[in-house]
C-alpha cells in the first residue's frame, strides 16, 4: 500500500521533532440550544479517566490528519446528527494543569442549534442531556470556565449581529424573538423599544402567517432574510439591539 503524502509528512514530523515531548490536543463543544423561552446546553456524563461520571462538555481528540475546527464539526455531527450548523472557535485552554490525565490543550468551540432540528434518540443515544443554564450541574475540568467565555462571546457577537436567529425556528414572533434575547442576556428588555429595533434592522419578513398559541388574536409571524443580513454586514451596518 502506498503512504498517503499526510502519512508521509507525519512521519518527517516525527523525525524532526522526536527529541520534544509530546502534549496531546482537543476541541471541547459548547452547544447551545434554544426552547421555551430558556438557553440551554448539552452535556453528557464523561465515561473515561479523570472525572469519570462528572458532567462534561462534548468533546474529542483531535486526529493527527484532521483540522481542529473539522474535529468539532466531527464530533457535533456525531452527537446531534447535524452538520450544517453555525460553529466557531471560542478561546483555547492551555494550563499546564487543566487536564490531570496529561498534558493537553483544548481549543472550546460554541454551536448554536434549533433545538427541533437534532436528532433526539442520536443525542441519547450518547447519553447527552440538554440543561438550562440555570440548572447547569458543575462540569468536569475547567469546562465551567469554558461555558462562560463562550456565553460572554455570543453576547457580545448578539449585539452586533442578529446570530440569535440560529436558534429559533424558521417561522417565529416578535416576542419569541424577544425571549431568546433576554435569554442570551440574561434579563429582560422593554417590549416596545424591542419590536422597534429589531424592525428597524431591515432582516425580518413579515408573513400572512400568525401563531395563535399565545391569544385568539395571535402574533404575525416572521421569518429571517439572509440575504439583506448579508448586504448589510458587507455595509457595515450596525445591528446592536
């Protein structure tokens, strides 16, 4: 069998570097759903040495032949059955004493999902629950740390670009749009003054569609154009709310 030109590149690696120790690694994921008006996060029960039955993050290894932010998309994909989801790089851990087991690096990765689109038996099959922030059960290592860096960068980045649209569903109200807003923020906004900024951004249709859950009278519902969302980033168009 010929070496692939990966294999082969490793293996001058190792030859290079061999006299250097070795650290291993890992991308950790920070998964954030959206449902009844709460923000929550999926978290399984690790099943290996250290912290073994401690709550944790979803994570893995990353491969020697595959790219870091590919490892995350890898292990999303594995746990939810989605792939074409929003995912970016949060911050890297690198303590020399984050990991017990040995050294290693984690480079944490935030996901946004629509709670309605994963697959729920997949998700359990792993044993992963989703849990409100509020409820959030101590996490293995420094993943605790992790949570919140990621949740300080989806608030900043919601300030300024509607990101939050990831989480509903494509068809959503005014006020729908408002819980997920205060959920991000963790406090509530003003009604009014919200429907007038979040109609003044220029990124909602309107649709001959109300959600009649709520009251008789119902709520019209929108839905998010992409398209103009990217018209006007490409602008420079300030989108804080």
């Amino acid at each position: 069998m010929t070496p692939s030109s990966a294999s082969i590149a490793h293996a001058s690696n190792n030859d290079f570097y061999a006299d250097n120790e070795k650290l291993y690694v890992a991308t950790d994921c920070i998964v954030f759903g959206f449902d009844d008006g709460d923000l929550k996060l999926l978290i399984f029960k690790r099943r290996v040495e250290p912290d073994s039955g401690i709550w944790s993050l979803i994570g893995s290894f990353v491969q020697l032949d595959e790219d870091v932010d590919d490892a995350a998309r890898r292990v999303l994909k594995e746990i939810t059955g989605l792939d074409q989801i929003f995912l970016e790089q949060s911050k890297t851990y690198g303590k020399a004493d984050r990991d017990p087991g040995y050294r290693c690096l984690s480079v944490a990765h935030y996901a946004l999902i629509r709670l309605q689109d994963y697959d729920k038996e997949l998700v359990e099959s792993h044993g992963a629950y989703w849990y409100t922030l509020k409820e959030l059960p101590k996490l293995a290592l420094d993943h605790d740390l992790m949570v919140q860096d990621a949740l300080d960068k989806l608030r900043r980045k919601a300030r300024h670009q509607p990101i939050g649209f990831e989480l509903l569903p494509e068809k959503f109200t005014i006020p729908q749009l408002q819980k997920l807003y205060e959920a991000i923020y963790q406090r509530e906004l003003d009604p009014r003054n919200f429907r007038k900024k979040a109609l003044s951004l220029k990124v909602l249709v309107k649709l001959d569609e109300k959600d009649k859950s709520g009251s008789k009278r119902g709520a019209f519902l929108y839905r998010f154009d992409a398209e103009k969302y990217e018209e006007l980033l490409q602008s420079g168009y300030n989108f804080e709310i």
